[in-house]
C-alpha cells in the first residue's frame, strides 16, 4: 500500500500499480487540480452535475449521421493538401 504523504513531503509515493487521478475542480472561485489515489475518493469528490453532464456530452452524438460524417471526413481528407516533409 502507499504511504500517506505529510506536509513536509515535496512529492507522493505510490506503488507501481496505483493509479494518481487528477480532477481540475473549480474551489473558492479557483480552478485547482486534487489528485487522488482512489477511484472511490475521486469520484466522491465529483459533483452529480458533472456526472450528468459528461453524460450528456456523450449523448450529444446519438443523432448523427454517421455516413454522411464519414463521407464529409473523406471529402475534407482528399481537398486538404498533404503536410510538406519537415527537414
């Protein structure tokens, strides 16, 4: 298990398959990142409204015509010129 990091620590110690989520967050009018060691704990620090919309952004592509999409990628691939070699 990792150890708790102290106040006089400059960084945090994990073990090699722990994970270190960090979540920008919105506290006291400024934007922070809080990083967490568990997932449990991160998403106890999400509020529902995020949840909901992170979801609704996925959502937002369920009407898409998939084809016509496709096609209109295709169409901007072969208008767009290739990208010069970089030397």
């Amino acid at each position: 298990m990792s150890e708790q990091p102290s106040a006089s620590d400059a960084g945090l110690l994990l073990d090699d398959d722990q994970p270190l989520i960090g979540l920008m967050l919105e506290e006291n009018g400024h934007d922070v990142v809080r990083y967490f060691v568990d997932d449990d704990a991160a998403d106890a620090a999400l509020s529902d409204d995020v949840t909901e919309c992170a979801l609704k952004a996925i959502g937002s592509f369920g009407d898409v015509d998939w084809e016509a999409m496709v096609e209109a990628l295709d169409r901007i691939r072969h208008e767009t010129p290739p990208t010069p070699p970089i030397e």
